[in-house]
C-alpha cells in the first residue's frame, strides 16, 4: 500500500478498497445464494457487471478529461494524465469483462463465444481503447501526445451508448438489464451492489497512483532532454 | 463444472488487478529513485 506514490488519502482509500474486496468475496462466493435459472453462474455475473460499470466510468473520465485538455481555458497536462490513466484502468476492466462474461457464456449458453451485438460491439470497444493507448505510445513531445489522445478519447467514447443500448436495439443472445428489469433481488443484488462500491473505490485508487506515476515518466523525459540539450551544446563550444 | 469456471472468474480478476498494481509499483519506485523531490509535489 505504501510506495513513492502514496499519501494519506490514498493509504486510506486503499484500506478501505481491500476491506471491501474482503467482503466482496465473502458474498459473492459464499454469503449470497444460487440463483434459480443460473445457480452458480450467477456469482460471475458479481464481477462481470461491475467490471463493465467501472470500465463505463473510466472511459467516459478519459473523455471528459481530454475535452478539459483541448478546452484552451483548461489545458493541462495533468488532464492528459488523468486521460491516459484512467484509459489504462478501463482497458484492464474491459478485458475482465470479456474474460468473466466468456466464462458465463460457457456456463449459461455452453460457449465461450458468440458473436452477438453486445459481445462484438464489447470486443470492438476494448480493441477501440488499445488503439488509443498506442497512440498514447507515439513519439513527439507531450502536448502532441495529449492532444492526438484527447481527439481519439473523444470519439472511441460515442462507441459506449452503442454497447449499452445494443441489448435493447438488436435483441442479442446476451441478457438484457437485470437490474433495472428487477430480476436480481435481496442478497443477489446486494453482493452486485458490494462488487460496484468496490470496483469504483478501486478505481480511484488505481488512478490516484498511476497518473502519478505517469507524471514521473514525464518528468523523467523532460530531464533526459534537458540533459541531451546540455551535452550537445558541451560537445559543440568544444 | 460450474464452481471451477467461478472460481476461474475470480483468480483471473484478482491477478489481474494484482499483477497491474505490482507493475505499476515496480515501476513507480524505479522512477521515484531517478526523480528529485521537486518532481514529486505529493510527496
């Protein structure tokens, strides 16, 4: 927990995330109950839908953060970090929620895989967001990075309604909203509940240290310029 | 059948995240060392 990253705040974050992770577990591996139509399958479904929640909510802060970089009253770099950070815990979460979600498919549908409208148009999101992290990736100084970033954020974020709404347009394999149809109830829907708290306290807590960290990468390439810069003019008044 | 896949499901998730933190720490202490305390205003 503690690290050159660290503070208070994030010392106290991360108690209270690994507390909650605890307790996550214990209801959804324990605690809460076989569903009727799904039994145990229904356990993935606690980490699969808060997965997809957090990457929902990280990619839509990526966006609202370049959109803070390109507005020119609001430009800084620190937005373009928050960007990139926040793009790389997405990409985490997406690619959790292909993974649990295969692994639901074979317990619930008895494949890995279909090419439904939500599970393609999820692939095609979690690909969509690699590609803006390798053009995080490309040369150039930092402005260039955050600026080229911050126009691809701002269009791989439209691709989010089209995966969310893809379960009511094209009436996929995929379940539709279980939450909002009230098909979860009691200590279900609690553990669902716990899984989401968690996720986002995680989430802050993951962003916290890594746009820090991206920060000191900056730092780092700004120095080694400066001394580039440095032993060149040595090496031309020689 | 079933527990297995479940049980699959959590260790990929907390590896994963355990393993994106351990890198993310790695890397951070390694940097950390390079860097003056001017650079790093949260410290």
């Amino acid at each position: 927990m503690s690290g050159p990253t660290s503070t208070p705040a994030t010392r106290a974050i991360g108690i209270a995330t690994i507390v909650g992770l605890i307790w996550f577990v214990a209801f959804g591996l324990f605690l809460s109950p076989d569903d009727a139509v799904q039994r145990k399958g229904v356990r993935i479904l606690y980490i699969h839908v808060p997965s997809a929640w957090l990457a929902y909510l990280a990619f839509i802060v990526t966006a609202v953060s370049s959109a803070a970089y390109l507005w020119k009253r609001t430009r800084s770099l620190t937005w373009d970090r928050l960007a990139g950070a926040s793009a790389e815990v997405g990409v985490l979460f997406m690619g959790i929620t292909l993974l649990t979600g295969s692994l639901w498919g074979r317990v619930s549908w008895g494949v890995y895989w279909v090419w439904d409208s939500r599970v393609t148009t999820t692939a095609f999101l979690f690909v969509t967001y690699l590609g803006y992290l390798a053009v995080r990736g490309l040369g150039g100084s930092h402005e260039q990075r955050a600026r080229r970033s911050a126009v691809v954020a701002l269009l791989a974020v439209l691709e989010i309604p089209l995966v969310h709404f893809s379960v009511e347009w094209w009436r996929p394999l995929h379940q539709q909203e279980s939450i909002a149809k009230g098909k979860l109830e009691n200590l279900m829907l609690f553990s669902l509940f716990v899984g989401v708290i968690v996720f986002t306290l995680l989430y802050v807590w993951l962003i916290m240290h890594r746009q820090r960290v991206l920060a000191m990468q900056d730092a780092l390439d700004d120095r080694g310029l400066e001394f580039a810069i440095a032993e060149r003019r040595q090496e031309a008044s020689l | 059948m079933e527990t297995g896949f479940v049980v699959l499901s959590y260790v990929v998730t907390f590896g994963g995240i355990a393993i994106l933190v351990a890198a993310m720490m790695r890397r951070a202490r390694s940097m950390s060392a390079r860097l003056p305390p001017e650079d790093q205003p949260w410290t």
